[in-house]
C-alpha cells in the first residue's frame, strides 16, 4: 500500500522535470557574447571642414631688394679743367691763390681731400723739387660738383729767393693730380723753383666748394 505514494511523487517530479525542460527548449536564444567592444575612432576635425594648413616658420633670408643706386664717383683729371685765381696776394715773400678745378664733364662728381701739386719744366716734364706740403689745418670734406661747377684749394708759394741754398731753375707752372688720381693737369704760371728735394715751395689745402 506504500509504494503507490511514492510512484505518484516519482511521476509528479518526472512531469515538473519535463516541463522545466521544454520551457528551456522554447525560451529566446542568448547572443553569443563578443568580447568587450572597442570604441570607435573620432576626428576632432568638424565633419565636413578640411584640416587647416600647417603655418611655416617666416624664412630667415630678407627679401631681395634693387641694389642701391651708385653715388657720384671721383672726379677724374679727364673730365676737369684747372686754373688759379692769383688775388689772394702775397706777404712775407709768399704768394697765397686758389687752386681751381672745374667739373668739364656730363655727370656729377666728387672733389675730396688734397691735390697733389708740383712745379714743372713744361706741360710734359717732370716735377722739380718737393710736392706741396699738405696743409693739416684744411678740412677735408666732400665736394660735390655738377658738371660746369668748381671746387677750389688753398695754395701758397714760397718765393725760391727765400732760401739761400736753393739750387735755382725756372718753372713753367704747374703739374695737379685730382685727390686719388694717377692722371694730371698742367696749368702754365711761371715760377722759379729749387731743385732740392728738401725745400717745400708750396703749401696746399684741401678742396672746398666755391
């Protein structure tokens, strides 16, 4: 009479088994799992705008530039004429005068410093004596002269007699070199000069404007 109970439970438990079992069967299916996902890359460039030009560095080298216009060169012996204005006097046995040179030329040039100034036998010969002595005192200067313009130069002549151990000979005038110019100029004015070397005649300033 006992084993009845327990046939009914051991079919009751059979049933609820079959139906746990079936509802599993029939229950929605799991998506397989993927991993963790990566996230998506972003741009923080704005949609539909294009990344900005990269600024270069301002280059170093300065723009080239026209080179800059070239100033008046020296006034060369070719393009100038000499004379002497001979109303400065005299005193002492001297003769004071100025050296002019006129710009004969078509362009603009400049007179600077000190010319030099010998006597001379005639147009073509050689110096006779000492040079003129530079005068220190004289400022230098730039002197600008347009073509047909003069700039002139302080001279003085020491009269030959002076010195008694001159060696005497006759000059027909004067040979000029412009300031930094290896070409001369004669200008004819008659003078008796010494042949010694260490006897200084002349004196001479430096080129101003007239």
């Amino acid at each position: 009479m006992r084993s009845q109970p327990i046939k009914n439970g051991l079919v009751i438990t059979t049933a609820v088994a079959a139906a746990a079992l079936l509802l599993t069967a029939c229950g929605p299916s799991q998506p397989q799992s993927q991993g963790t996902p990566e996230p998506a890359s972003t741009s923080s460039t704005p949609s539909g705008s294009s990344a900005p030009a990269t600024s270069q560095a301002p280059s170093s080298t300065p723009p080239s530039s026209a080179p800059a216009p070239a100033g008046p060169s020296l006034c060369k012996a070719a393009n100038l004429t000499v004379s002497e204005d001979s109303t400065g006097g005299g005193a002492a046995g001297s003769v004071y005068s100025k050296l002019i040179l006129t710009n004969s030329g078509a362009e603009p040039c400049l007179l600077r410093g000190f010319p030099g100034v010998s006597l001379t036998a005639d147009a073509t010969g050689a110096p006779i004596g000492a040079p003129a002595r530079q005068d220190g005192s004289s400022p230098v200067a730039d002197v600008l002269l347009a073509p047909g313009q003069a700039g002139a130069a302080e001279m003085r002549y020491t009269q030959a007699g002076n010195y008694p151990d001159c060696t005497a000979t006759k000059a027909a005038g004067y040979r000029i070199y412009p300031p930094e110019d290896t070409a001369s100029l004669f200008l004819a004015m008659p003078r008796n000069a010494c042949t010694n070397d260490e006897i200084e005649l002349l004196t001479i300033g430096a080129f101003h404007a007239m």
